[in-house]
C-alpha cells in the first residue's frame, strides 16, 4: 500500500503545472470560492480570468454626465413661483 507522501512511481520528478495549467486551475477555484461571497484575487489571476479596471470615466465625469447642462429643477422652480 501506497502512502499518501510516497511519489507515484509513473509520474517523472519534473512534473509540474505550467502558467496557463496554473492559472486555468487557480481561476475555477475563485470561482468556487466566490460562490459563498467577495473573494480577494490575485492580479495574475483576475488577468487570466478577463478582469479589466474600468477607467473610462473619473468620478467628476461620470456625475457630471447625469447632466446635459440643463438644470432638471428650472421647470419645477418655474411653476411654483407664478
């Protein structure tokens, strides 16, 4: 009987995983994980797995596109004051 730190005798002593194998198999394990909530994750990993930082717009940006120039509340000032 075989014990669970003896080397199987077929598998040669170089054996390992390569980056893509490591990589493939660290991302299904996020995504197990992340099953139960929020995971923190490595860069590497969230690269392979297609994760991007979205930096298309500043936080002034995005408020001020709300906004078209116009103010929203000149009508309803307009119609209380006559």
């Amino acid at each position: 009987m075989k014990t669970p730190n003896t080397p199987d005798k077929g598998t040669p002593a170089s054996a390992a995983l390569n980056d893509q194998d490591y990589l493939a198999l660290a991302s299904s394990m996020i995504n197990v994980q992340s099953l139960t909530g929020p995971v923190p994750v490595d860069p590497d990993i969230a690269d392979a797995m297609g994760a991007f930082s979205e930096d298309a717009l500043s936080a002034d940006d995005a408020l001020d596109s709300h906004f078209d120039g116009v103010d929203p509340t000149a009508d309803a000032e307009a119609s209380n004051n006559g």
